[in-house]
C-alpha cells in the first residue's frame, strides 16, 4: 500500500517523538497516564447525561467490551481507550472528551472539559495526595480532538461563515486550540498528543451527496486546518521545551482506509454499518451483521476495526514507501515526549491518560444529556460486554485505544458520573482541573505533579466547529459523500486542510513558547483520506456510509446497522469504526 497510513505506527512515531529528543537516552519510558479533551473522535461517555449529543444506545457500543453503548461514537472503543470511577481510574486516566464539542466558544465548547478536569485533580489529590497527584498529571498522556465540529457547524452550517473567511477561521481555530493547551500545561501537563481532524469527504454522511467516492473538496478544507494546526503545535512546542507536543494525523490513514477498504479488509466504506447516512437508532433492527466489514459505524464515525488500524497496524505500514503508521508514529512521539538525551532511565511510562475535544474521543461523556449520546443499541455492539456505552462507534474507540496501546489500560471511562453533564471544551478544562485535584487525594501533590507533568495530552477540536464531525477528512465522511455523491467532497476538505495547516502552525507557535513542554500535532486528515478513498486496499468494503446511521447518528436499537462494522470506513455519518482508528 503505497499511500496508505497507519493510525497504529503514526501513533507509535508519535510517541517516540515525543519521547526522544535525541538519541540514546532512557529506553522504555512510557507516559504514567492519558487524558482526551476535544470532541466525539476522543469522547468515552461524557454526554451520556445530556439529551442530546450522546450515543449511550445500541447499535452503539455493539462491538465494545460487554457490547454495551458506554456513549462512543463508534461500534467498540475509540481512540482515547486503543491509547488508554475508581481510585484506579483517578491514578490511571478518565476521559473527558465529549461529542458535538468544539474549540469554538460558539460550539459546544471545551471550557467544561476544562473545569472537569480541575475538578479532577481535585479529587485525585484527595486520593494521592498533593505531590502524587501533580507527578501523575506530569507524567501522564492527554490527547485532544478539536476542530471536526467547529468546521462542520459553526462553521459550515453556522453563523461563523458570516464573520470568517474559512482561512481565517482555521487560523482562529488554532489560535484557540493552543490557548486550551496553554491552560493545560498550567495545570501541570506536559505531555501532548493533539490530533488532526477525520477525512470529512470520506464519511457516508458526505459520500451520500456525493457518490461513493471521498468528497475531494472537504477533505482539502480539513487538510488546510491540519497543516494549521500542526503548525500551531510545532510553535507551541518551541515555547515550552519542557513539554512534549506531538500531532497526530488520523486524517490520512482515514482517506486512505475509506478510498481502498478491500485492501484493509473492508467490504463497505460508502455507508455506515448502522443507520446509513445518519446516526444509528436506538436498537435499530437494521445494523449490519458483521461491523468489521464496514469502515464506517454510521453516517460520521468509523468502526472499531478501522481506528485499530488507524492506531496500530505498524507492521503494514512499514511496507508503504510514503504512508506513515499512527502506531509507528505515537512509538516515535513518545520517545520524543520523554527522551531528551540516550542512555537515561528505562521503563518510565505514562502514569495516566486524559482525552478532551469531540466524539472521537468520547467515551461516554453525553450519557446524561438529552441529545448529543449514543449510549444504547445497537451502538456498543462490538464492546467488550456488547455494552453501549456512549462511545459513538460500535466498539472502542481512540481513546481507550491508544491506552491499550501504551498498557495504561484497556478501556478509558467517561469522567462524569449519571447526573453530571459535559460539552463544552472550556467545561472539560474544569473537568481536568477537578481530576488534579483528585489525584492529589490518592498519590499526593508532588506524585501528582509529575504525573501530569508526565502524561500525553490528546486534544480533538476544530470539527464541530467547522463541520457536523471531527476535524478530519470532511469531505470523506458520510455525510459529506451524501450530499456530493460518492466521491470525495473537496470543498469540505479543503476547508478542513485550511484550518489543521493552521492549527498545526499555531501548535508550533505554542511550542516555541514553551520549550519545556512538548506539544505535537496528530495529522488524522490525510490518513482518513486515503482510507476513504482507497478502503479496499486497508480491508475495508464500504467508505461511503456508516455501518450504522447513514448521513446521521445511529438511532437507538436500529436494525439497519451493518453486520460487521469490520468491512466499514465509517461507523456513524461521521465516525471511523474502530477497525479504522487502530
């Protein structure tokens, strides 16, 4: 596969870039933790409570641990847990990425992921102590997804397109994106994982307008805010040497799983296992039997098949001359993270994981909420236990992942319990503060610092506020190929490569700003591209709809989710399946 990338090896790069600075330091040093801000790419369940902007019903979760619909936006788990509440759980991470966030104030914004994690180190120093808790925080991973609803509706369909030109608001985007990771790393965090949006014109949602093949036009959009947006994190990295910045790009193995699904196991990337081109119904009785057919879950998220291997299929990805393997790539981000010089310490790792941003990362965030959730059937069909849990995918999605990737953990809970509620970014920051807090009551104050200090800090923002998605490859999702047919939406993804080219200088920016800190810009774009439009050649049959949902989120229990989500790009309009992510 010539111009596939693999989410797996770009995510062990990654981290080996994040972990060495030169060669030959510490060998085996891993982040002690992993947090997920941002959107649905990260969320584990924080929505779960909200009415709206949750998936905590099968089909989703139908491919998760217990096949239960913890409230990802995917089939199984999502990235934050195939990356990485109990007091093992302050100690080891929590997830506070929530679908249908954004980094915009005018999405749902991530201010309350924010507080939630203040709220958390609250909490965990009460667990810790004081010194443990801030050496946990130091020394753990935070991930973040932003930017896929910005783009897709504060943007796109919103009011932003009337005071910003799309370059412009990339560029704002980023500007926001790095303030957020700015507001982190005062809080102690000094390892980074920020990742790119999804190939927007690679979803069914997008293929269902526009034929089966990715949307060219959105896919350039989120190309552009991911050469932002990397640029933002490269900045951001120079800033503060002390930290550790890495971006991960998801956009080009997405693009490339959904172009060539056969070639990735796949026999579906043009609609969604479960749903269509929408999202997946409560117990649709139309859920594919086999999601590992199917790139996509419904009409945005992938399946858990596809973020497996946009997180970790590192051995195909050597085979490919110009793709680049997320696993390869996280292994690299990480040594880069933690080495500064060769021959140091062995057998450091990350003392947690922490997620922010969208539903990428969601794992279960909306539950509580009205709207905004998938924490019921068929949702979660693929989860260990078949169990919905809110992660819209129909198993795990990045977040839990990417912990099981770097044995933090199996499967990253949503931090909010039944009766809280989460959605906007600025709220997972408080959300962060609350868990430092925590944890400084298990370990104690100086473990605490360190922890932090030593984990990797995903971020995903951007694609609610651009686009009805994470910032990935718009133009390929379903909901883009819905309305511009089958092929590729190029407008969308030009939109999208506006704002992560952005994002990715502001991150930059952010860098030289703090040169203790090492921020890196995770590129999901171009990988979602070239899955999108190539699934068959990453296994994938279907990259024009979700396995479950169509152009939307999967409906409670629906019938017309696909049977293997394993075959589907997509497992919703606008998620991967978690076949896609790893």
């Amino acid at each position: 596969m010539a111009s596939a990338s693999s989410f797996i090896l770009f995510i062990l790069q990654a981290s080996a870039c994040l972990f060495f600075c030169t060669i030959g330091a510490q060998a085996n040093k891993t982040f002690s933790a992993i947090f997920s801000f941002g959107d649905s790419i990260l969320d584990t369940g924080m929505n779960n409570n909200l009415l709206s902007g949750r998936c905590n019903y099968p089909p989703y979760g139908r491919d998760f641990p217990g096949k239960v619909a913890t409230g990802r936006f995917c089939n199984g788990k999502n990235p934050t847990d195939l990356i990485d509440l109990q007091n093992d759980d302050l100690l080891t991470g929590v997830g506070f990425a929530s679908g249908g966030s954004g980094i915009d104030p005018l999405t749902s914004t991530m201010s309350q992921q924010l507080q939630y994690f203040k709220d958390y180190i609250g909490k965990l120093t009460g667990v810790a102590g004081e010194e443990k808790a801030k050496a946990i925080i130091a020394n753990s991973l935070v991930l973040m997804s932003a930017g896929n609803n910005d783009i897709g509706v504060s943007y796109t369909a919103g009011m932003r397109k009337l005071e910003y030109t799309f370059p412009a608001y990339c560029a704002q985007l980023v500007t926001w994106s790095t303030t957020f990771l700015e507001q982190l790393y005062a809080l102690g965090a000094r390892r980074f994982g920020v990742l790119s949006t999804v190939a927007f014109g690679c979803e069914p949602s997008a293929r269902l307008t526009g034929g089966s093949s990715c949307s060219m036009a959105a896919n350039l959009g989120a190309q552009m805010y991911n050469n932002l947006l990397k640029a933002g994190i490269a900045s951001l990295q120079s800033k503060h040497p002390d930290a550790k910045l890495v971006f991960f790009d998801i956009f080009t193995p997405l693009v490339n799983i959904a172009s060539n699904p056969q070639q990735f196991g796949f026999q579906n990337a043009n609609s969604g296992c479960c749903g269509g081109a929408s999202i997946c119904l409560p117990f649709s009785q139309f859920t594919c039997p086999d999601a590992s057919t199917y790139v996509f879950w419904d009409f945005l998220h992938p399946t858990e098949k596809t973020y497996r291997i946009i997180v970790s299929d590192h051995s195909e990805f050597v085979k490919m001359a110009s793709a680049s393997s997320f696993i390869l790539f996280i292994l690299q981000a990480c040594a880069y993270l933690f080495f500064d010089t060769i021959g140091a310490q062995a057998n450091k790792t990350f003392s947690a994981i922490f997620s922010f941003g969208d539903t990428i990362l969601d794992t279960g965030m909306n539950n509580n909420l009205l709207s905004g959730r998938c924490n019921y059937p068929p949702y979660g069909r693929d989860f260990p236990g078949k169990v919905a849990t809110g992660r819209f995918c129909n198993g795990k999605n990045p977040t839990d992942l990417i912990a099981e990737t770097l044995g933090i953990k199996d499967i990253v809970p949503a931090y909010l319990k039944p009766d809280l509620q989460i959605v906007a970014m600025s709220q997972q920051l408080q959300y962060f503060k609350d868990y430092i807090d925590k944890l400084t009551g298990v370990a104690g104050e100086e473990k605490v610092k360190a922890i932090i200090a030593n984990s990797l800090v995903l971020m995903s923002a951007g694609n609610n506020d651009i686009g009805v998605s994470y910032t990935a490859a718009f133009g390929c999702e379903p909901s883009a190929r819905f309305i511009g047919g089958s092929s590729y939406s190029m407008v969308a993804n030009l939109g999208a490569q506006m704002y992560n080219n952005l994002l990715k200088a502001g991150i930059a920016s952010l860098q030289s700003k703090h040169p203790d800190a090492k921020l890196v810009f995770f590129d999901i774009f171009t990988p979602l591209v070239n899955i999108a439009s190539n699934p068959q050649q990453f296994g994938f049959q279907n990259a024009n709809f979700g396995c479950c949902g169509g152009s939307g989120l999967c409906l409670p229990f629906s019938p017309f989710a696909c049977p293997d989500a394993s075959t589907y790009v997509f497992w919703d309009f606008v998620h991967p399946t978690e076949k896609l992510i790893e």
